[in-house]
C-alpha cells in the first residue's frame, strides 16, 4: 500500500462526522468527538475560554485542548448531552 494512501486514510478516520468536532482531553490527550451543539451551552464555553487562556487558539499541535481530565469531561459531556 503507498504510503500517502496511508496518510489519506488516517485523516479521513480522524476528521469528525458532520455536525460535530474533536476536543482533546487530559495527560494522555483523549480524543473525543462532541456535537457542535455544546458550542452554545455556557459551561462549555467558560471550559473554551479557559483552553484558550492556558493553550492559546493556536497551539503547536492545531488541537482543540481542554484542560481537564477525562474523567471531569466524560461527567460534562452527560451533563450537556442532557440539555441538549
């Protein structure tokens, strides 16, 4: 298989399906995908703005990060999937 195959499946694999983005969580960087509609609920954005403080919007690794641990985020994302 070439390699820019290889490439090219991977990004696809990592894009996230429409509608939703990737944040990435924690020490071991967590990947999760989360609906667009958590962009619009204010602890989300209090969590995005404190990302931003720590992290800056353009980080070297062009990642969303959000600084919390995965724990804390899984319990967030049941809470805002609720409200949604």
């Amino acid at each position: 298989m070439p390699k820019n195959k290889i490439v090219k499946d991977e990004a696809i694999r990592s894009r996230a399906p429409k509608g939703h983005f990737v944040v990435y969580v924690g020490t071991e960087m967590k990947r999760f995908v989360v609906p667009t509609s958590y962009l619009k609920n204010p602890i989300f954005q209090q969590l995005l703005d404190k990302a931003a403080e720590e992290y800056g919007f353009h980080n070297k690794q062009n990642k969303i990060i959000l600084p919390c641990d995965e724990s804390t985020f899984q319990r967030l994302s049941i809470i805002l999937s609720k409200q949604s």
